[in-house]
C-alpha cells in the first residue's frame, strides 16, 4: 500500500489504537500528534476503570502507549493539522505549517479541547494560578490554598490529587447535585483539608502578579464570599474541536462528528471520527480505544474490497 493512504490525526488512545491495528493489518498509516502520545492521559492523575492497568498514573499509561508504538515501529509526526479538505477526486488534503499531504483515508482523532470557564480574570491568571490540570501544575501550589472548580468526575478525582499536595482545597460546584461518581465525591470529603461549596459560582478573581483571590457566590442565596487562594483548577467539561476539517455538515448541533456507531464512517466517504471528538454516550479510555479498532478493522477491509475490483 502507498504509505499516504491513511492519515490518523491525533494519538491519544482512540489514534494510537487505530495506527495500532492497521500496522498490523500491514498497512503503514501516517500518524500527526501536536502534544503528546497517549492524549489526555498523560494529563489524569489516576486511572482505576482501564481493564489490565494496575499502574494507576496516567501519564504512565500514555508512556507506555508510546512504547508500543515504538516497539511496532510506528512513529508519530509531531505536527499539529490546520486543515482537512476533500479533493474533487474524493480523496483528502490535509494541511501542516506550509506542508501539505494527500490521503485517501483520514480518521479523526483529535480528541477535545477544555471549555473555558468565563469568569472576569480568567483570562489575566491563565498560568498565574488558573490552570486545566492538576497534574501539570499541582506540584506548584505545595503547602498553598487552592479552588477546584467542577461537580464531575475529573473535578472530584483531580481535587483529591491536589489535596495530597496542597494545604486546603474547596470544591466549587454550581449545583448541589454533582455529575461525579459517588465513590469520587465520598474519596474527596474524606481528606480532612477538603471544601466543597455548592451551589455556589465563582465571580471574579483578583491579584497582582498572580491570583490571590477570588469571589464566590450563592447561587440560591446570592450571598457572597471572598477566598484567599493562590490557584484554581477549572474543570467544567471541554468542547469539540472540529473547525479544522473544512467539510460542511460532518457534526452534530452540539459540534460533535456524527459517524456510523459500528464503523466510525462519518457521512463523507473514507473520512473517520473516533473517540471522544464524535457523538458518543462515553468519553473513556475503553470507548476510545474501542472506536479505533472499529475504523481501522472497516478501512482495512474497504481497501481489500476496493483492490478485488
Ligand atoms: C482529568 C481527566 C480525567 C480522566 N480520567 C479518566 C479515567 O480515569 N478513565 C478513563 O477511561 N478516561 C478518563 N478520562 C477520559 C479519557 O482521557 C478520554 O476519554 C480519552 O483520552 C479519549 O481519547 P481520544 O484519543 O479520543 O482523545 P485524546 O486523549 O484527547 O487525544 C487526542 C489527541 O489528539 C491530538 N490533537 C488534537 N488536535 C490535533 C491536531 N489538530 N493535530 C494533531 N494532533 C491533534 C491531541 O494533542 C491529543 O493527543 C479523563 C479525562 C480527563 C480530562
């Protein structure tokens, strides 16, 4: 096969499961990654659901993801894609930096992007004590006060991570409801320098340099309370990425790609979306790497078909 046949952009476990597969179909498909093997687990502090990783750290698991495609010779390029475009003769052009490639199969697997949060200094504190992950930058808040704000899953596991570091951590959750696991929520009331408030929100933030403090609210009651904190873990959920592939009419009206559930074919032939950038009820490691399997299992028997005619 022609080595610009398939293009996998991202490789996070849904990619690195799909270049996995086809490499071992005997096809040699192109892989683009901007960041990091492994995706968003290099960025969880645990991971206990991942049926046979006993290693419990994320970022071991992405390590080890790296070493499989290292071991089946399969070498990402370490790009970020700007743009997917079809071609009149159907195949794909897909464009990094000034350099471009054709394709005649691209899956899309590029993951989410964090949903911004919005509150007045957001964007003044980004990386001056506001920050999306906790394992990145926790070890910087050692011994100090710091805010999670969030009611799911990532919030409640993520916050129990910085309470082993940190000096106090308050929860801050909309609602009184929380989308979190109960196991997850239980886990972080049990450490005895954790908060949570709810229903409360978080109304500005203030300091010089860095955050010193921020200002909560009631939701019910409206009242409000000044925090001295020194950092802030936004965790309310992401959003889908999917400007770049420059085809009307793939997503959903929440912005996710709409595929075909039992082979991740989107609705333009030979384009594919898998993980958590396509409409799924799931966004886990197991549903990713699933999805994967499935598009490169249906390209390699496309290609076989197409090759009898
Ligand atoms: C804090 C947190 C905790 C979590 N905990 C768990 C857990 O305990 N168990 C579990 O099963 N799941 C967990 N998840 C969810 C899990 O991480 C995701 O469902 C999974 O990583 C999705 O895999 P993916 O390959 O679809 O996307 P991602 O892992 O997001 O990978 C997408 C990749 O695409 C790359 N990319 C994006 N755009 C481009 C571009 N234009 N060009 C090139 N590369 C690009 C990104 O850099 C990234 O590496 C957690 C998620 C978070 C945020």
């Amino acid at each position: 096969m022609n080595e610009k046949e398939v293009c996998i952009i991202g490789c996070g476990p849904a990619g690195a499961t799909a270049a996995i597969y086809l490499k071992r179909y005997g096809m040699e498909p192109i892989v683009f990654e901007k960041d990091l093997i492994g995706g968003k687990t290099n960025y969880t502090e645990k991971i206990e659901n991942y049926l046979g990783y006993l290693g419990e750290k994320g970022a071991q698991l992405g390590l080890q993801m790296a070493q499989q495609l290292e071991k089946l010779d399969i070498h990402p390029i370490y790009r970020e894609i700007n743009g997917v475009y079809q071609n009149a003769d159907g195949t794909f052009l897909v464009t990094y930096g000034t350099e471009e490639n054709a394709f005649r199969y691209v899956i899309l697997a590029n993951g989410l992007a964090d949903r911004p949060y919005h509150v007045p200094g957001e964007e003044t504190f980004k990386r001056k004590g506001i920050s999306t992950c906790a394992v990145c930058d926790g070890p910087f808040y050692k011994g100090k006060d710091v805010l999670v704000i969030g009611s799911g899953n990532a919030a409640f596991e993520e916050a129990c991570y910085l309470c082993t570091i940190c000096h106090s951590v308050t929860l801050v959750a909309r609602r009184e409801e929380f989308r979190a696991q109960e196991e997850s929520v239980e886990r972080f009331r049990s450490f005895p320098n954790s908060k949570i408030l709810a229903p409360y929100q978080c109304v500005s933030c203030r300091g010089k340099t860095s955050l010193e403090a921020v200002t909560v609210r009631n939701s019910k009651t409206e009242e409000e309370i000044e925090l001295a904190v020194q950092g802030m873990f936004v965790y309310v959920g992401s959003i889908p990425v999917t400007g770049f592939p420059q085809i009307p009419g793939l997503c959903d009206d929440k912005g996710f790609l709409k595929v075909d559930p039992t082979s991740m074919k989107t609705s333009v032939p030979n384009l594919y979306a898998v993980g958590d950038c396509r409409n799924t009820p799931l966004r886990q490691i197991t549903t990713a790497v699933a999805d994967g399997s499935l598009a490169a299992t249906q390209i390699h028997f496309d290609y076989l078909r197409s090759r009898k005619k």
